[in-house]
C-alpha cells in the first residue's frame, strides 16, 4: 500500500488549486520604454555593450521582422498582440554582471530558493552527492544573474555562460553557430527573438569530452508587461555529450505576457544532445484571464555522422504554447528523439509536436508525444516526418496518444509523413482515447479514491515520457502531472 | 484603396469563359442556378486549388490543369464506348453516361427493378423536387471545396436513382461512366443515389475512356442512406490516358442504424484525386471507406476523406492500400471529426504504402479532431517495402522473384477488398488488381528496394 500512501501525500503536499510558482519578487528595474523600435534594439545591445556587429545583425533581423507576419496556422485563438505595448528589457538593478553571489541582489536569490533552484555551490555540494550536481545559469526576466560551476566546467574545457558572455569572450563561436540551425528569418517569432533577444545559454562542449555534470538554465519572467526573448545556444563538437535541462515559472498576473525563445543545438561527428524541458509557466486562471503565450522555435541539428539530440518534454504550463522542438538528420546514420508530456486543463491551448527531417542516410528518428486535455483545454499535436530523395534508408516511429478527461476538452492529430524515398520505413500510430471505465473500476475497487486513481492511471500513461527524464526533473514533473489535472475529474 | 485582383492562370480564365458561355443552357430551375452561381462565385474568389491550400497540399490542381479542356458536347457512341461497353462483364442494372451525358439508349431502362427509379441528372434538376438543394449541397465538411465548387457550377449530367424503403436489390446498380476520347475534353457530371430505410443495395461506379485522347474529369456521386439501410458504393477508376486529370467526390450521408461501405480501386489512371465527405445524420451507423491505389509511371493518386461524427454512436473504419512503383506518388490524407457530444465514438483509420522503386513517394496525413471524450480513435500509417521474409519464404518454395512479388502485393491489395459482399463486383475489382500486377510480372519487373 506504498504507492497509495505516497500518493495521497503528493496530493496533500502540494497547494493543488493554486500555481505555486505565482509570487512576484520585488525588484528594482532598469527598462527601457515600452514599444519595439531600431532605438529599442540599440538600447538592448548597448546595455550588453555588445560589438558592432551583433548589432548590425539584431538591426537587420528586426527590419526583416517588420515586413513579416504573425503565422496563423496553428490551432490557437488569441486577441492581437500589440508588440508596441510591451517591455523587450528589464534588467535587476542591482549586481548587474555580479562578480559572486554576494553582490546578487537578495531578492533575487529568496526567489531563486523558493522555486527551489540551488544557486550556492556549497549548498548544491551539501544536499547532494556529487555525482549528481547540476550546474545552473539562472536567468531573471532579460539577464542571467547567474551560472554555477563555471570553474569546474572550464576545467574540463567546457564552456557554459550567458549567451551575453559568449558574445564577449567566444565571438568566433557565436559568430560561426548562431543562426546556422534557426535563420533569422526562420518564423516571425524567430525573427523577433533574433533581434531583441536578451539573454539566454551559451553551451560548448570540446570534442571528446563528456560534460561531467548536468547543465540547467532556469528561467524565470518577473516583470510586468515585459516579453522574455531568450538564445539558448548548444554546441556539441566531434564525440561530445551534454545533457542539459531547462525550467521555467513566472508569476500570476492578469495580462498575458509573451515568451519567444530561439534555442539551437548543433551535434558534430558521434556527439550527443540530451535537452530536457520541463515548461510551467503561469497557464492563466480557470476564466483563461493572463498567462503566458509560449511561442518557442526549438531545433536541433545532427549535423555530425552518427550524432544524436533527444528532446524531452513536459508541457504543462502557458495559456498557449506553440513550439515544435525538431531535429533535422543531416549527418549520415544521425538519430533524433522526441519524448513529450502536454497536460492542459483550464483554457490552457497547445499546438505542440515535431518534425523530424531526414536528410542522410540511415539516418532514425522516434516520436512519443503523449497528450492529456482536461477542462476546456485544446491540445493539438502536429508533426512532420519527412524524407529527403536522398535519405536511403530512413526509419521513423511515431505514436501520438492523447487522454480526455472531461466533455469539453479537444484533443487533435495533425501528422505529415512524407517518404521521397522508396527505402524509407516509417511507422505512425494514434490513438484518442478516455480514461477506461474498467481501470477506474480495478483502482477504486482496492480502495483509491476516484481522483488517486486518474492519477495513477495518467501517471502510467505517460510514464515512457517521463523515464527519459534525469532523475531530479522525473519528480518534479511527476508532481506537476498532478497538479495539472486536479479537478478535472468528474 | 489598392484593390488587389488575384492573377487568374489560363485555365481559370478558360473556365470563367466556359461557365459564363454555357451557364443559360445548362439545366436547372432557379434554386440550382443559385447553387451555380454561388458555387461558381466562390471557385472565382479562391481559383483553383494549389499546394498552399491545406486540403489539396500534395496535389496542385492549379499546376496540374495547365489548360482547361473544351467542354464536351453531345454524346459520342463510338464504336470504341461501344465495345468497351460489351467487354465490361458485370451484371446488374446497367446506367450508361457518355461525356458525362446520360445515354438512354445505352442503358438497361427495362432492367430496372420494382422499388426503384431512375431519371438523368438533367430532368432530376429541372424537376420540382424541393430537396433539390439540399440534396446536391450533400455533407457540410465538403462546402468550401473549389474542387466541388466546380463541379457544382458545371455539372451537365448523370443519373438520379431513387431504391424505396425496405427495398433489397438483389443485382449491383452499374453506373458506367464513358468519356469517348476523341478529342481532349472536360466533363463535369454528378450522379444521386438516394436509398430508403432499410433497403439493400449495391453501386458500382466504373469511371474509364474508350479512346486515347486524355480527358479531364470532375465527377461526384451523392450517397444518402435511410435509416437501417446496408449499402455498398464501389468505384473503378481506370483506363485513362496518362495526361488525364479527374477529380472524383463522394458525398455521403447516413442515417441511423445503417451501414455503408464505398471502396475505390485506381490504377492506369493518370491523375486521380478522390475526395469523401461523409457525414453521420443518426445514430449506431457503421460506415467504411477503404480503397487499393496500384501506381506507376508518373501516376498521380490522392485520397482525401473528411469523416464527420456529428452524433453519437458512430463508428467509421478507413484502410487505404498503395502501392507505388516508377515515378508515381500516393497520398492519403484522412480527416476525422469528432464533434461535441458525439460520444461513443468508435473510429479507426489506416494508410499502408509499399514503395517498390526509388522515384516512387507516398505522402500521409491522417488527422483526428476531436471534441469529445468518451471515444475511442486510432490511426495508423506505414511506408515500407514488400517484406523481405515474405519473399523468401515464397522464393525459397520455388516461385521465381516476380511470381512472388505479385503474390504478396496481391494479399497486400485483397485486404481491403475483402469486405465487398456482391461476388461479381468483388471478381471485378479483384481481375483488375490481379490484370495489372500480371502486367508487371510479365515484364519481369521486381522491387528494386
């Protein structure tokens, strides 16, 4: 009765009607006025004293942007965005560039610690065993206040800074990298994020070298008004392994704010990404009053022989995300992996998937994107597997479930399966299906409660997720499943 | 104000040109001419379908239909439509159109059974029968389709069956349309099967050219099944010229506690796109789309179904077959909808492609959008090659490679065919796969992946 007792714990420990993650931290800011103009560009790149050119390549991106518009495709309603009425920078006043810690301001830090992210090593050496430590680069609405580890990384040869840092002392990585997976004029919020984006990850690992520890960024939007737009740039050289984690939290508040991130991976000869999301923005409240719109470009390149990215994914926040983390397998025998969790409850809307694109030889993907729509959720998975004329020998497994729970939640398959080439074997399955009667029955008939139960029954739905999770991010999301769906039974 | 006028292509403008010459003449009182107009009027606003258009992405009419053929005039019995018409063996009550012209005379007017009648589409339309609209609007899902659109606007001809309640037909009802093929032509021609409750019926449609000259077609079958009817709509399409272009609709609807399965067999057919619009008007109904693709050369086919649970109850099963040689592409985009309160839901859809060569691409796209939750909805979709162990465990029994071949795919194709009650049409459709994988076999051409 183990499991039983544990899950009625999980439930009790955790406030489930509310967003635990909605304080606001009282900060003082530096922003500059609202509106986006080439003088909101300059401002943005003068404040990171950035050289001349990263500056010409934000003024051409934000030209581009203004002859572009706002993709309507995906399965999402939302009132215009007036990007005239937000903030693209809001720094910490105090401790801009902190040399240690100690010059962070404190409010920063309590924040830090109540969403539970170690930010002192020390800290991180006395809770864990060191096998497990987790380097961190924290970023705080426009500006990272921080990243851990960076001695011990450098040591082993690895960089991993803010991307603001990697502009400054790596230009020639940058410059080589940035932009080489997502071009600037990729989608209309690439494009934007190409040219306000403020700060973000900056990740080498030299060839050979398997990153001794974990590497996170945890980003958090505090301001009001304000969009985060950050870079998260990934770079895995000839034999290399890194598995990085992201998070995400922002407070409660009435507006919607908006989040478009740009992040890159690029995999050389047999190296290896692992990037692992877990997404908790504030998903807005039960009327869909606030929340995040999470407008994300994600893709990772197996650009090496034999190279591998994995994404992981568990979605649970945003009022709306669109976001297609995807893999293009350019290298000959290259393999892409997408593991994705997309609970919505509320109004929550989700267009979320993958594409895998197949452009060497021998080259394998896989697909488990799991869905679960509760509340007046929608939930749509779209996806693409395609294969090049050239790409003999491609192979791709799909499956796409989605759970309803409730009568007024939507769940959508949308798959594009291209095969240009007669050797490819591809494989898609779906199903849609409701929480059977007759596992409900066989819980509650040894005692679960009705809601133990949806739990334990979703918890196994989506378990192949969540067991490509590390280990600290397995609970977490765990947790979050939970939370997520409370009250939606019935 | 800029005012922004769409370039129109050739064909468009031939089009517009053809609609306006032939609009007076063609049949219908005022409600059909408003259908015309409007349909006409909305094909006008969004040309003809392209890539850029979600439901027609992998096939772009626009580029396909470079010119639009002259309309045809006037039935041409050739001695060719003629012959092909005494080598068709399948029983049953035969209804000949010819250019999209109903051919009385061709016909088997004195074969028709008791329960049933038959009118050509033309006096159908001029009739006073004020279902007319409704009837030929068919499912809502196929509304804003240009394809339909034009068919709609331009459709001259075809026949209109009526099967009364409680009527079982014991022979298929076989609507074999003819284009002559002297000349290069476009036929637009639309057919009614309206069956009541609880009839039984069969309906083959043969869609073939008795001549060389390539033909572009846009045909549509309207469907509607009474309550507790079992009725089986079977389609051939095939012999066509290469160049051919041909755009075929079903639309369907169903009434309670009935069954209805179509199945369409292309092959030596150019350029097909299929499109099924089937909606569910009661409950407990059964319904079935499946269909077997054979292509080469630079064939073109695309089936494309929009299945819409508006009830509860329903339950609807898709299999599609492909298989794909020279330097042709397969596509099948399936579509199912789940509306609110459609509970209990049951619905399964499968595309299964083999590619037998390089050149040869399949494109799949099977949708689920559902709104309720007590459903159950799969789908599947596979691309591959023919089994190697399959063929070994037939070669390693002493049949030569391409023997083997056509063994497999045969089995492959038959499965979808399997469910096709009447025996005479499922022989038919069966010779025709077995007639073209004869034709690959003796050219002792085998996979080659």
């Amino acid at each position: 009765m183990a499991a039983v007792q544990e899950t009625i714990d999980q439930v009790k420990s955790i406030d489930v009607t509310e967003y635990k993650y909605g304080f606001v931290t009282e900060v003082e800011v530096d922003k500059p006025a609202k509106g986006l103009t080439e003088d909101t560009v300059r401002y943005i790149s003068a404040r990171k004293n950035e050289p001349e050119w990263m500056l010409e390549w934000r003024l051409d991106a934000f030209r581009r942007w203004k002859t572009m518009t706002e993709p309507n495709w995906s399965r999402v309603n939302y009132p215009p965005i007036d990007y005239q009425d937000l903030y693209y920078y809001a720094a910490p006043k105090k401790g801009a560039s902190p040399k240690s810690l100690d010059e962070v301001d404190p409010a920063i830090l309590e924040t830090y610690k109540k969403l539970g992210i170690p930010l002192r090593e020390q800290e991180i050496l006395a809770g864990v065993a060191p096998e497990n430590r987790v380097a961190v680069d924290a970023v705080f609405d426009s500006v990272s206040v921080v990243t851990t580890f960076k001695k011990e990384l450098a040591q082993a040869g690895v960089i991993f800074c803010s991307i603001s840092e990697a502009i400054q002392e790596h230009p020639e990585l940058v410059k080589k990298y940035l932009a080489s997976v997502v071009p600037v004029t990729d989608n209309y919020f690439a494009t934007l994020n190409s040219a306000v984006f403020t700060d973000g990850s900056f990740v080498y690992i030299p060839k050979g070298v398997r990153c001794p520890m974990e590497l996170s960024t945890y980003f958090r939007i505090n301001e009001q008004n304000t969009g985060q737009f950050e870079r998260t740039l990934i770079i895995a050289d000839e034999g290399a392994y890194v598995s990085y984690l992201e998070g995400c939290t922002a407070p409660k508040r009435d507006e919607n704010q908006l989040h478009a991130a740009v992040v890159e991976l690029i995999a050389l000869d047999d190296a290896e990404i692992k990037y692992s999301t877990v997404q908790n923005w504030f998903p807005g409240d039960a009327e869909g009053k606030g929340g995040i719109y999470n407008f994300v470009t994600k893709r990772g390149d197996c650009r090496g022989k034999r190279s591998k990215i994995s994404w992981t994914q568990v979605e649970t926040g945003s009022a709306i995300t669109w976001k297609y983390p995807s893999c293009i397998l350019r290298g000959d025998g290259s393999r892409g992996e997408f593991y994705s969790i997309a609970v919505s409850n509320g109004m929550q809307q989700v267009d979320s998937g993958t594409k895998m694109l197949h452009l060497g030889k021998n080259t394998t993907s896989k697909i488990i994107a799991k869905g679960i729509a509760a509340g007046k959720s929608d939930s749509t998975y779209r996806g693409m597997v395609s294969a090049h004329r050239k790409a003999t020998g491609a192979r791709n497994f799909t499956n796409c479930d989605s759970l309803l729970i409730g009568d007024q939640c939507g769940a959508h398959t949308i798959p594009y399966i291209e095969a240009k080439t007669a050797t490819a074997v591809f494989e898609h399955e779906a199903t849609t299906s409701k929480i059977g009667e007759d596992q409900m029955f066989y819980c509650q008939q040894r005692g679960l409660s009705e809601e133990e139960a949806v739990a334990l029954i979703v918890n196994g739905f989506v378990k192949e997720v969540l067991q490509q999770l590390p280990m600290e991010f397995a609970v977490e999301a765990q947790k979050l499943i939970t939370i997520s769906l409370e009250g939606s039974v019935g | 104000m800029a005012i922004v006028t769409p370039l129109k292509t050739a064909a468009e403008q031939q089009l517009a040109q053809q609609y306006a010459d032939a609009k007076a003449e063609l049949p219908g009182g005022p409600a059909v001419r408003k259908l015309r107009e409007d349909a006409f009027a909305g094909f006008e606003a969004k040309g003809l379908p392209h890539r850029r258009l979600e439901s027609w992405r992998y096939t772009d009419l626009r580029t396909l239909l470079r010119e639009a053929r002259p309309l045809a005039d006037g039935v041409k019995a050739t001695d060719a439509v003629k012959a092909r018409l005494a080598a068709l063996k399948l029983d049953g009550l035969r209804l000949v159109l010819v250019d999209g012209v109903f051919a009385a005379e061709l016909s088997d007017l004195d074969g028709i059974p008791e329960g049933v009648s038959v009118q050509s589409l033309a006096d159908a339309l001029v009739s006073p029968r004020e279902d007319l609209t409704r009837i030929l609007s068919g499912p809502s899902v196929g509304a804003d389709d240009t394809g339909l659109m034009l068919n709609t606007a331009l459709m001259r001809d075809g026949v209109f069956v009526e099967i009364a309640d409680g009527v079982e037909l014991a022979k298929p009802v076989v609507i074999v349309s003819l284009s002559s093929g002297v000349e290069e032509r476009s036929v637009f021609h639309r057919s009614a099967v309206l069956a009541g409750a609880e009839s039984k019926a069969t309906v083959v449609e043969v869609s073939e050219t008795a001549g060389d000259a390539a033909q572009q077609i846009n045909g549509a079958i309207v469907i509607e099944t009474g309550d507790g009817s079992e009725i089986q709509h079977i389609r051939l399409v095939t012999r066509q010229a290469a160049a051919s272009v041909q755009v075929q609709s079903l639309l369907a609807t169903i009434g309670a506690q009935a069954k209805f399965d179509s199945f369409a067999l292309v092959c030596n057919a150019g350029t097909v796109r299929q499109q099924h619009f089937v909606r569910y008007a009661g409950e407990h109904s059964e319904m079935g789309l499946r269909g077997v693709n054979l292509l080469g050369g630079s064939e073109h086919s695309d089936v494309t179904l929009v299945v819409d649970h508006e009830v509860p109850h329903g339950t609807s099963r898709e299999l599609f077959k492909s298989i794909i040689g020279g330097e042709a592409t397969g596509v099948f985009q399936g579509k199912v909808i789940v509306r609110p309160h459609a509970q209990k839901t049951d619905g399964g859809m499968k595309s299964n492609a083999l590619l037998l060569n390089e050149g040869a691409s399949m494109f799949n796209k099977p949708e689920l959008e559902i709104f309720a939750d007590d459903v159950v909805c799969g789908h599947g979709a596979t691309v591959a090659q023919i089994d190697g162990d399959q063929l070994f465990y037939l070669m390693a029994r002493g049949l030569p490679r391409p023997q083997a071949e056509a063994l497999v795919l045969q089995a492959f194709a038959g499965e979808a065919a399997e469910f096709i009650a009447d025996e005479s049409v499922r022989e038919l459709v069966m010779s025709e796969v077995e007639a073209w994988l004869a034709a690959r076999e003796a050219n002792s051409q085998v996979s080659t992946v």
